[in-house]
C-alpha cells in the first residue's frame, strides 16, 4: 500500500488584502529535502490552509509530502483460526406458492 507521508518545514500568514502567503521555513529544514535536477537544486513543497489560526495569525502550514511503501499488514495464522465459522441459520419451513408469471 502507498501513503503520502507530511513533513512539516514552515507556516505562513496570508498578506493583508492580497492573496499572497508569506512563509517562512528554517533552511535548514528545506536542505533535507533538496534535490537535484539539471544539476540545479530544488525544494517542493506544499502550501495549505489550516482548520484555524494559531497564536502568531499564522493559517497556513506548509510541508514536503512523500510516498512511502507500506507493508499491509499480515494476518498471523492464530488470528485466522481465531475467525469464528460463519453460521447458517436454517430456512423456514413454509409452503412454496407459485405465482402465475
């Protein structure tokens, strides 16, 4: 199974009036995840909204996503004995009526 894992590197507070976000993000965070392409370095990252505004009026959130391979998870043998067998619960023993169609 893949799943996008976040790594947060910064929040940003939207400019007043304008629809501009100013972020900031520690270099040190972005240099984890740089790389290069054409021999020039790059960072990607994501801007998004937050549910509410912190303390500071930032609301925005902005972080590097990733895909990452998980294993699913294995079902031990134990458990799948442990599954109780499915029940059958008998028909009711009623006259069948044919209909005339």
């Amino acid at each position: 199974m893949k799943t996008f894992v976040k790594n947060y590197v910064g929040k940003g507070k939207q400019v007043a009036e304008l629809q501009i976000v100013k972020v900031t993000c520690k270099v040190a965070d972005l240099e984890k995840f740089a790389y290069e392409y054409d021999g020039i370095r790059y960072v990607t990252f994501e801007v998004a909204k937050m549910k509410s505004v912190d303390s500071f009026g930032r609301g925005f959130t902005v972080y590097v996503s990733h895909r990452v391979d998980k294993d699913e998870p294995e079902f031990k043998e134990q458990e799948l004995n442990n599954i109780p067998a499915p029940t059958t619960v008998p028909a009711p023993e009623e006259e069948l009526i044919e209909l005339p169609f």
